[in-house]
C-alpha cells in the first residue's frame, strides 16, 4: 500500500494532508484539475467536477494523466468508478468543435458521429443550428456562437471553441519602465496562458496584481480594450493603473459610468451603467458594440450580472479576459463563464502567492459581547425582520470595537471599521472621532478620504458595505468589521482584501468581527468563521471582556 | 451370498464387496472413507459392518447425488446395462475411448461404487433403488413382457414376422432378440404413421412413459392410434392401466446402442480470461467496504424509522424504494441488500409491530471493526439457506419478491452458492471466469443440485455472482484474495488480506478550524461511535469526515456528556490539536446547555435567570407554545414539553429536559431494535472461524420436524441422534440434498473423525476386529430407507474395489 498524501473519496472529493512531505507536489498535479473547495490548516478539500474536468481539458491536459495523478498520490485503492466518471467525462470536451469552414462560415464539425446526431436532436440545441453540411459538419449561424456553446454545455458535450478572433481596431498600449511596470513571474504566465488561447478566465487571489494582468494582456492585445468592473470607485482606480502603468493619455482613456459617458481607444465601464435599464432595454449595453473592440476585460468575473452574459453570448468573436478571486458563483452560474467567457486559462495557488510575500496572511478574531440584559429583552421582542439588525447594532458592542481600534492605533496600524448600518457607523465616528464613508459620500469626498488614510493621515476610516468592492486600501492592516448580514462568500474575500494587500513591511494583517452571543448574529459569524476556516485562515473566537491582540 | 436385508434386520453385504475391503490395505480402507465420509462417521463396527454400509441405498445415494455428470452416466449406465458388463463394452455403449473410461472408473472403485473383478464391472448394488430409470431407459422387455398373457405374446410376435410357436420363456427370448433388431425396428418403422414416428422418437430418446388417459387396453386394440400402434407391436408395452412403457432394448437400439444422446468424459471448459490481480483485490476490498457503509446506513435509518411490512409479509416496494434513495443503490440492488442483512441477523422482520428494524445483534455488529464485520457478513452468506437475490426478483406472476418476507429456508442454495463460488475462486489469482461457462461448470459438477431447482441454474449462477461482487469475494469478474481465503474456510486468513487493503485503522482525528474531524482511514468502533455523537458525517470513505456544529454538539450534552467529557476526548484523540475555536464552542454550549430546563410531565419551563424566563415568555417566535409564567422561575404549556423544547432550541435558548426532581434527563435519539429470529450467534465474540454451529436445539428449530417423529418415551437428544445417523432419511424427510444432511451430521457429532489421524485410527481399528457378524445396521422400519429389491448375484472371480489391487 503507498503511502501517499491524497484519499480520494468515492463522493469525489480529495482530502490532501497537508503535512505530508509530498503534498506540495501532488497539490501542484490535482489542482488543475479539481475545484479547491476548502483548505483548512491540515486537509485540504478538493473536488473532482466535470467543469473542473473541462477545464483541465481545454488546458491541453487528457484523462490518462488525471487517472495517472490520482493512482500515484492516492493512498489507499481509487474507486474504479470514480476513475471510469473521470475518463468519461474529459472525453466530453472537444468531441464538438467551433471552426471556421472557408465556405459554409462558422460550422460545429465532430469527431464523433453518434454525438452530433444526439446533440442536433437536443431540443435546447437544435433552433440555434442552421443546415446540415454533411455527417460531421453542420453550419451554425455567426450570431449563436456563444448561446450554442452555452446550450451544448448544458447537454453535457462542451464544444471547443476554434473559430478565432477579430483583431479589433489597432491601438498600441505601450507600457512603461520597470519602475512603473513589471509582471511577476506568475502574472507574466497568466498573460502569455491567455494570449494563447484569446478568451477564458486567469484566476488570482484579491490583492495579487489582478489589474495589472489586466494590462499586460491589453499590452499584448495592441487594439482598442474595454474594461468592464463593478463600480465607480474602481473604474476610477482602473483608469488611474492604466495612467500609471502606461503611455497612454488622458484623453485615450475614457470612463463609461453613470456620471461619464465618454468612448475611447481604452474604455473603462462599469456593470451597473451597462445593465440599467430604461424600460425592457437596455441602452448602454451598445457599447459592447459601439466601438471594434479588440479585447473586453471582465474584472470580477464571478459578479458578472446576467444581462451581460446574454450580450457577452452576442460578441464571442471578440477576445475576452475574465479576471477573479474565485471561479465559485453564488448564483451557480459557472458553466456560463466557461461557455461565454471561457475555461480557465491561469490558476495561482493562493497558498504560493502568499508564500512568496505578496499577500500579507491575516489573523482572524471573533469577538463575543455579551449583551445587556435591555439589550436581550429588546431583541427577543423584536419582529422577525428586525431581529439581525437589533443584535448586530447593539450598544454593547461599541466598547470593544473602541478598545480595538485604540490598541491599533497605539501601535500604528491603520485600522478601517466595516458595518452595514448608518446608525451604527455614525455613532462609531462620533465616539472615535473618526470620518464615516458611506454609498453617500461624493466620489471626490470618498477619494480624498482613502487618499490622507493611505497617507497615513486617518488612523481610522469607517466605511460602510461600498468598501467592499475593488477599492484599494494597501495601508488597512487591521480590519474591524461591527455588522454585516451577507455571510457570502464573496463578501467575506472582498472584506479580507481590503486587509490582505501586501503591507511594505511585512506586518501581519488582523481582521475582528464583533458580533452578539445568543443572536442570530452570531449565525451569520459561523458561516463566516467556516468560510475564513475553510481558506486556511487562523481563526479564533474570544469573548469581549478577554480579548487579546492576536500575535 | 444372501441378498439383504436379512431376516433377523440386518444388512449383510454381498460376498464380494466384502472379500473386496478384506483384501484392501489401509492406504485403500483410508481413500474409501474419505470419499465416502459419512461412512466414517457413521461409526462402522468391524469390515462387514463397513460393506454392508457401503453398499447399503442410502450411502449409495448420497455419493450418486454428489457425484459429477460423467460419474452419474457411468453409474446409470452400469445400471442400464444387462449384466455382466465389460469396460470395453461400457466404452462402447458410452461412446468414448476405453482409456478415458477408466480415468472415471477409477475413482468410482476407490469410492466403493464399483466393483472390479477381472474385466466385468458390477455397480453398487445400493444404487438400484436411487436409480429409477438408468439412462432415461425402461425395464428390460423380458421383465415387461413377462407380464404380458402369451396370447398377447403371440399377436406381437405376430405383427413383428417372429414364430410365436413354442413355451412362453423361448417366445419372450426372441421377442427380446427381435425388438434389439435395429434393421427390423426400421423396416418397421418404414411403413409407421408420422403421429407413431413421434411417439416413439420420444419414447426413445425422451422419456420412456408414455401416460394413456383413456387406459392402455383401450388403445391396444386400435392400430390407428400411434399408441395401439406400439403397443401391437411390442414397442410400448402397458404396465398399468394408464401406463406404457417402451422396452430397454427397443430404446437402446433406437439410440444406435448409445445410452446417452452425448456423453463427454471430461468436465465443460470453464471460459475465463486475464485480469490484474491487484485491480481486483482493490476493487473488491472497496465494493466490500461500501457493503457495510450501506448496512450501517440501512440499520441506523430503521433504528429511528422502521421500515413498514406488507399485509403479507415482506419490505414492500415503497420501502425499498427509500432504502435505495437512502442508500444511493438501484432498488434491485437495495432489496437484495436488505434481504442479506436479514440472512445474517442484523435487521428483522418484526410481524406483531408489522415493522422491520435492526436487531439486538445489529449492536453488537456495529462495535466491531469493518473487517470483523465484513467477515460476519460474508459468512453469514455463504451459509444462508436462500438466495439473497430472491428478494427484488419477479415472481412466477412477475410480483417482485419482498425482501425480509418469510420463505421456505432453501437449503439447497448452500450448495449451489458453493458450487459457485468454488468455481470462480478455482479458476485461481487473475483469472475472470465467464459467467455462462461458470454455469456449465456447476451443473456438470453436481447435477442432481440444480435439477430441481426452479430457478434456471443460469440464473441462480448469475445471482451467486452479484451477491459475491457486492461483497467483495470479487470484482471485475475474478475472485478477490480474501474471497478466495473466505470462501476456502480460512476466515482469519481472509480478514488479515482485506485489512491489508482496507484504509488504516486509525484511532485518532484531525480536527480543524472549520469545525471538521478528518479520520484519514478507518476509526476504531469507540471514536467512530462518539463523532457520530457529536458531530454529523459529510463524506464517508476511505477517510471519513465529520462536522461539529451546535446542533451536533447538543446531541452530546443531550447524551450526558460534558463540556469537560467532550474537550477530554477531543485532546486526546487529536494529537493536531483542538483548534481554539471549536474548544470555544464546546465551552460555551456547556455553559450555556440547561440554562432553560423543560419538563416533561405538565410541560414546564423554569429557569434560575428570572429575566430569561420573561424574555422566554414574551418571544414571538414562541407565542404557539401559549406560555404562561408561573413564578418568576417557571412557567408552563399546554404544548408537549418535546415541542415545548425543540421551540426553545430553535430559538436559540438550548433548553435541557428535567425529570419531577430536577434532575436533568439525559436522551439520545429512540432507536428501535427488533427480536432477532436467530438465537445469538456465539462466533460474533468468538472470531467465527469453521462453519456456524448448528447446535441440536437450532437443528429442531430449524427442521421443525422432530415432534411429528417422536415415539413415546424417546427424548429430543435421542431422537435428534437417530435422525442425525441416518442422512438419507434425514434428507427425505426435510427435503435436504443429502449432502446438506450430511454437513449436518458431521456437524452434529463430536466424535465424528475429522483428522487424517482419526481416520488413519479408525481404518486400523477395522482392519484389526474379527469380523464376528454383520453389525445392526439403523434401518427404521416403515419411517426411514425404503426396502430393497434387488441383490447382485453372485459372481465367480477375485474383486478388487481398487485399481491394481491384487486379493490378499
């Protein structure tokens, strides 16, 4: 029997122990082809599916390989049907394919017979075929290229999509010297994994250099980009990157969002300004087409609302770059990110990035307070709907979150308190005497808070939930968060980023969260709590009269 | 020498066969009772009490029924022959070389079945009456037409052109001669209706009875009828009113003077093909293991929710239906995986309560190690008086068959499940035995075991199969090692290679900060048990993982546990260590636990924290309960106080239940077991090795047969000895193939030799008595063996039993 790192589980799951002295080079051959699902301090969770599969075959990887790789590192005997499932399921992938007939145009041509005639009599595939050419060919209308790969997905044969791009309009994006400029070797990777294959998905954790993967491949692209991101406030931060790093001007760069509407070689757009609606319609959404763009940066893809698949489906012939922290969706919609935008193409381990230094690792703390017995008579009268908010903002907890904030402050460390309510949050700035940001706030004001906390001016910033998303806090190495229904799982890695930037000296990061004992507060802290576990972060609960600065 | 039995009720042997054991050496005395061993176990007094055993019908029988094909036609063959027979003439009537003859004869004188002397072969005399109809063949036409008035006579040898003049022994020796006649039975055959030709073709290769509804008199006189037709012409001749037979000789020489339409001497081949070894073994040891997973799951779920029985007996389809939900199986799958756990005592069907549930003996099964309980199963099988696979199949009316429904014990399939898997495990390392040519094999090895049965043999052997897949006696269609040392009686062997295979044994957890337990191979009983306490199992298999939870964890306090018990177990099986946050979860629920306590009489709550209690009261979320507070401490409600606290718990208050005196109650999930219908089987402590011990009170149990037998005065163990000394009449009055009753009697007797040392002993005590007389031999007059017709005459010569052996 060998005595290898890996048990695979007849559910399909793969428990790696991390101790073992060969974990690090079987981690390193499982996980293109496996979905980390949790990676707590000493087993991690890996899990087989068939997107993960897809994946690894669009990457070039075969099943013998991953049948290969499971034998070796496996300790104990493998399934044979798990292994059966695993063969089966990579020889999905690619028995149909996309390509370019000289004559008949856009066509799907298979390998094998038996599964064209399955497929062309799939009724969610069916209307989006045009004739049948011959045996293995069948044309394909140009403008149902990517609802056809999402709907041969759904049947379970996902086509390889080798019908090329446009080039888009010629734009050189010229970057600047190595002092403003330069790709770390996993991120130099990451660009040349998606230049090769012109569209898919390069997965790096918050606070890897996800934007600057962004313009090495614009840099590689030399065409007119559009830049999609969630909000304003990064649209902002893109632009302001793409300045830094660059040669381009001003003018050349435009923002498209709700205050701007300008169209330029380089066009960075928010989701929100593309997905309002006036109406059924949706007018901004234009833009995908306004211009002959030569590469659509997706940043977050896994926030990408539904309405921009469904025109991402319309403009497959367009080279796309997916950019995020995790393939995992909320609303389970990862087969549209592999059908519309594309398989992964680039996958750095987390662990690896934080090894090499550029992710500051962080302490988790969860802090109980215990509330006055008012306190408790109020939130056990409370309605329903009312409940979360009486336990998160209860009083009670204010005195720790002040003693927290001061301890950090003593001991110079910038400090950003996160909550959902204003009431909370007002009354938090007042007894700290700290600025409050909220949805609110102007943009010029909220740029001219981040900027005198990142000079170091603010020791305390207390933000509400706009915080979350792509704002760049590189000097927030402690992070209190006082409320805070979502317990998602994003939320939870937005949050944690905001802490996570690599601080200059090598601090470690601390991120509290103050919640109610006995409240359903304390509910949401333990999904959270298994969701930061489940990351591999330390993660300690302490009652608020005994806390301790962890160390 | 006088034929038996005699007058003063005992058997003697014929001359012959017992000159034959006076003159074999030990070495041939000892082959004898190894092939023949209930002869050794039937305690023989001296060498004439041994021959007149040996050819006694119920031994005679017992070796017939467990004798392969080619053995069983040579055997009838030598009964259908007309004496005194040759082997090259056997050779001849068999259609085989003399030389492949005599590789089958051999054995068939060293088991005492034949008797050589010179080149004549005289079978066993006992034979005569098991033997009904040697080779599908009718009586002689001497011994049928001796019956017949010469008148009679005289028309037949009419129609068949011979002189019907003379006395009536001359007329019956030229009918016989003519009837032999192949070209004279053609010639008139020839000119026979085609309705005749059937007949005959069918009397003569078929069956030789022909049953007339109307009586054969009627149908002699009319030549138009086929049946008249033969019988005019001695073809078929009547024996009773509705009966005619066809004459030996008119079939044999129909048959071309062959006895048997085809007779090989050499066994089918078996088909198997090359499959890796260590493939096999890892599949198999993983179907295995995932076998007792599915018990486990099984037996938990009817332990809290047992499973509905028909009306008539039996889990109906709805049930099994849930089990294969439950258990993620095909139903046919689930069903036959019920009805195992029942074979080997685990659940049972309970007809009072019309429910069926685990059993006592689930429990003491669940505490064993996956590999003993592996091998409980596994035993439980091979020795089970049914075919799992009956349960999910269709019935002759294409209802399927419930699993746990009370059926007729079918002890033949202990036999037929061995054949089976004899096979497959023979077939040896790497080999895949075909399942088609396995079944061949089988019925060419015991046919008397799989005539009778209903099932198609093909089936049965198909059955044998998936029942050894599922647990893991093999895979990919080739015996697993610790299959093959399972089904080779050598349990302890086959435990020690599963275990090789099986995921470690581990007695200790990785606990993380996720709240997860990671056991990275198998968990002894006790931790295994007390994390299905305390936490819920999210992913089983090689590794098994649990998560804690405040639920999961009040599961424990519910259970008596402490805040300090738990933490004690947790450090101590976590060499890792206990992350700070689970020890905090742990900490805080115990401090938390009972702080809201519930009654259970008038439905109380009370509490020591007055202020709770009002806050207890006043929460929305328990207006249904309809509290009212009675002091400031307690309160009560009209609700059951088990709703009553699982609001409280819902709520978040952690309530604990309390007896009238205030103490706490300590409650685990009801579980519910049912009366096992076995009596506990003593080798669950003892390590189970050799085969299960039917004790005499378990055989009358299950016969069920011994009251209707008893004489006045005798008592149960006297009764049960005399029943276990005769296995003929044990099997014909159970209805067991005599070599089951022949298990049952080797198993029954202590003294019973067992060891080569022992028969060696035994084969010298009889070499060494006088023989002073024929010894009394256990016939039961009226009750037991039938009587006996026919003797064999004496012949004249040396016999030897033995090839090669020379008179002495």
């Amino acid at each position: 029997m060998s005595d290898g790192p890996l048990i695979v589980q007849s559910d399909q799951t793969l428990l790696l122990e991390t101790a073992h002295p060969e974990a690090e080079r079987c981690r390193a051959e499982i996980a293109p082809f496996t979905e980390l699902e949790r990676s707590p301090e000493h087993v991690h969770t890996y899990r087989l599916t068939p997107l993960a599969l897809w994946n690894a075959r669009a990457a070039g990887q075969d099943a013998e390989r991953v049948v290969d790789a499971l034998l070796r590192w496996s300790r104990y005997p493998v399934p044979q049907a798990l292994l059966v499932d695993v063969a089966e399921t990579m020889a999905r992938y690619g028995r149909l394919s996309l390509e370019v007939h000289p004559v008949h145009g856009l066509v799907m041509r298979t390998t094998d017979r038996a599964v064209l005639e399955e497929v062309v009599r799939a009724k969610a595939v069916a209307p989006l075929l045009g004739p049948r050419i011959d045996a293995e060919t069948v044309s394909v209308p140009g403008s149902e290229r990517g609802r056809l790969k999402q709907a041969l997905l759904k049947v379970g044969w996902p086509a390889e999509d080798r019908a090329g791009y446009v080039d888009g309009a010629s734009y050189p994006v010229l970057v600047r010297g190595p002092e403003a400029f330069s790709l770390r070797t996993y991120q130099k990777e990451a660009v040349e994994a998606f230049g090769a294959a012109g569209s898919g998905v390069v997965v790096l954790p918050c606070g890897a250099g996800k934007t600057l993967v962004g313009i090495g491949a614009m840099a590689a692209a030399g065409a007119h980009a559009l830049v999609l991101v969630t909000n304003t406030v990064a649209a902002r931060q893109w632009r302001a990157e793409l300045l830094a790093r660059t040669y381009l001007a001003e003018a050349e760069v435009g923002e498209y969002s709700g205050e701007k509407k300008e169209i330029r070689p380089v066009t960075v757009a928010t989701y929100q300004i593309l997905t309002a609606r006036r109406g059924s319609l949706y007018p901004h959404m234009e833009l995908l087409s306004a211009e002959d763009w030569g590469l659509i940066v997706y940043d977050e893809v896994h926030l990408l609302p539904a309405p921009v698949f469904r025109m991402t489906a319309d403009i497959q012939s367009r080279r796309r770059l997916g950019l995020t922290a995790t393939l995992v969706r909320e609303d389970g919609r990862e087969g549209d990110v592999f059908s519309l935008i594309g398989p992964k193409r680039y996958d750095a381990p987390w662990r690896d990035i934080e090894a090499q230094g550029w992710i500051a690792p962080a302490l988790c703390t969860e802090v109980r307070v215990t509330l006055g017995d008012e306190e408790r008579m109020a939130y056990a009268l409370a309605e329903n709907e009312e409940r979360y908010r009486v336990g998160a903002t209860a009083r009670s907890k204010l005195a720790v979150v002040e003693r927290l904030c001061a301890e950090a402050v003593v001991r110079g460390e910038p400090v950003l308190v996160i909550g959902q309510y204003l009431d909370q949050l007002d009354e938090i700035g007042r007894r700290l005497g700290a600025p409050v940001l909220t949805g609110k706030t102007p943009t010029r004001e909220r740029e001219r808070l981040f900027g005198a906390f990142r000079r170091g001016e603010i020791p305390v910033l207390v933000v509400s939930k706009v915080a979350n998303f792509s704002v760049d806090l590189p000097e927030a190495s402690v992070a209190v968060q006082v409320s805070g229904t979502f317990g998602s799982r994003q939320e939870e890695a937005q949050r944690l980023g905001r802490v996570l930037r690599p601080k200059a000296d090598g601090r470690q990061a601390r991120f509290f969260a103050v919640v109610s004992r006995d409240t359903n507060d304390q509910e949401f802290a333990a999904r959270r709590q298994r969701f930061l576990a489940e990351q591999g972060y330390s993660y300690r609960i302490a009652d608020a009269e005994a806390v301790a600065w962890p160390a | 020498m006088a034929p038996f039995p005699s007058s003063t009720g005992r058997i003697e042997a014929p001359g012959h066969w017992l000159e034959a054991l006076v003159a074999a050496s030990s070495d041939e005395l000892g082959s004898l009772l190894r092939a023949r061993p209930d002869l050794a176990f039937s305690g023989p007094k001296d060498l004439a009490h041994l021959a007149a055993m040996m050819v006694s019908p119920a031994s005679a029988a017992m070796y017939f029924e467990g004798a392969n094909r080619a053995a069983r036609q040579v055997l009838e063959a030598l009964c259908a022959l007309p004496v005194p027979v040759t082997a090259t003439f056997l050779a001849g009537a068999l259609g085989c070389s003399p030389e492949a003859l005599s590789s089958l004869l051999q054995p068939l004188a060293t088991a005492g079945m034949v008797l050589r002397r010179g080149d004549e072969l005289t079978v066993n005399p006992g034979l005569a009456h098991t033997v009904d109809w040697p080779c599908h063949l009718g009586p002689p036409a001497a011994k049928l037409l001796g019956q017949r008035t010469s008148g009679e006579l005289a028309r037949i040898a009419g129609r068949l052109g011979v002189p019907a003049n003379g006395n009536k022994d001359g007329l019956l020796r030229r009918l016989t001669s003519a009837l032999s006649d192949r070209e004279l039975l053609s010639s008139l055959l020839a000119g026979a209706p085609a309705t005749v030709l059937e007949l005959v073709e069918s009397a003569a290769h078929i069956w030789p009875n022909y049953h007339v509804s109307y009586g054969v008199a009627a149908a002699s006189g009319r030549d138009e009828h086929p049946v008249g037709w033969c019988l005019q012409r001695g073809l078929l001749v009547g024996t009773d009113y509705s009966t005619a037979v066809m004459p030996r000789e008119v079939a044999m020489a129909l048959r071309g003077g062959r006895l048997f339409p085809s007779f090989s001497p050499y066994p089918p081949e078996l088909v198997t093909s090359p499959v890796d070894q260590g493939d096999v073994d890892g599949d198999a040891a993983h179907t295995a293991l995932d076998l007792l997973k599915s018990v486990r799951v099984l037996c938990e779920a009817w332990g809290s929710a047992p499973a509905k029985l028909l009306q008539a007996g039996g889990v109906g389809a709805r049930e099994v239906r849930r089990a294969a939900k439950l258990l993620a199986r095909d139903e046919e799958v689930a069903a036959r995986l019920i009805e195992l756990a029942g074979m080997a005592g685990l659940v049972a069907a309970d007809e009072t309560l019309a429910q069926a549930a685990p059993t006592a003996e689930y429990d003491t099964w669940k505490g064993l190690s996956s590999v003993e309980q592996w091998a409980e199963l596994a035993s439980a099988w091979l020795m089970a008086p049914g075919h799992p696979s009956v349960a999910g199949s269709r019935d002759e009316d294409d209802k399927l068959v419930p699993p746990l429904e009370e059926r007729e014990l079918s002890a033949s399939a202990v036999v037929e499940r061995a054949l089976v898997v004899d096979v497959l495990a023979g077939a040896g390392p790497g080999r895949r035995v075909d399942v088609q040519s396995a079944a061949a094999m089988v019925g060419w090895l015991r046919p008397s075991t799989w005539e009778s049965e209903e099932a198609s043999s093909e089936e049965v052997v198909q059955w044998v199969f998936e029942e050894a897949a599922m647990l893991g006696l093999c895979a990919r269609g080739a015996s697993s090692s610790f299959g093959r040392a399972i089904a080779g009686g050598d349990t302890e062997g086959a435990k020690k290679l599963l275990a090789e295979l099986a995921p470690a044994v581990v007695d200790t957890v990785i606990l993380q900060a996720d709240f997860t337990a990671t056991a990275t191979g198998e968990p002894v009983p006790a931790l295994r048990s007390e994390l299905d306490l305390l936490a819920d199992v999210e992913s089983s298999g090689n590794a098994t993982v649990w998560r804690f939870s405040e639920a999961s964890l009040r599961r424990g306090f519910e259970a008596g546990r402490r805040a300090a018990d738990i933490q004690e177990f947790l450090a101590s099986r976590a060499p890792s260590g206990v992350p700070q946050a689970l020890s905090y979860l742990v900490d805080d629920l115990g401090r938390r636990y009972g702080r809201v306590r519930v009654g259970k009489a008038s439905s109380y709550v009370r509490s020591e924290d007055p202020s709770l209690l009002s806050e207890v009261l006043r929460d929305r979320r328990l207006a249904n309960l309809r509290l009212r507070s009675l002091v400031p401490t307690v309160m009560v409600s009209e609700r059951p106080s088990e709703e009553v606290r699982d609001a409280l718990a819902k709520a978040g208050y952690l309530p604990a239940s309390e007896t009238a005196e205030g103490t706490l109650v300590l409650t685990r999930p009801a579980v519910v077991r049912a009366r096992s219908p076995l009596a506990p089987r003593s080798e669950l402590e003892g390590g189970g090795e050799g085969p299960p011990d039917y004790g005499p009170d378990q055989l009358s149990e299950l016969l069920g047969l011994l009251d209707d037998l008893k004489d006045p005065g005798e008592t149960d163990e006297e009764l049960l000895e005399e029943v276990l000394g005769d296995p003929d009449l044990l099997g014909s009055l159970t209805g067991l193939p005599a070599d089951l009753a022949r298990l049952l009697v080797m198993m029954s007797r202590d003294d019973a030799p067992s060891s080569d040392q022992d028969l060696d002993a035994l084969v010298e005590k009889l070499r060494s008595t006088p023989l002073a007389s024929a010894a009394p031999f256990p016939a039961r007059a009226g009750k037991g063996a039938p009587g006996l017709a026919m003797g064999a005459g004496g012949h004249p010569g040396h016999p030897s039993l033995f090839d090669g052996g020379t008179p002495r």
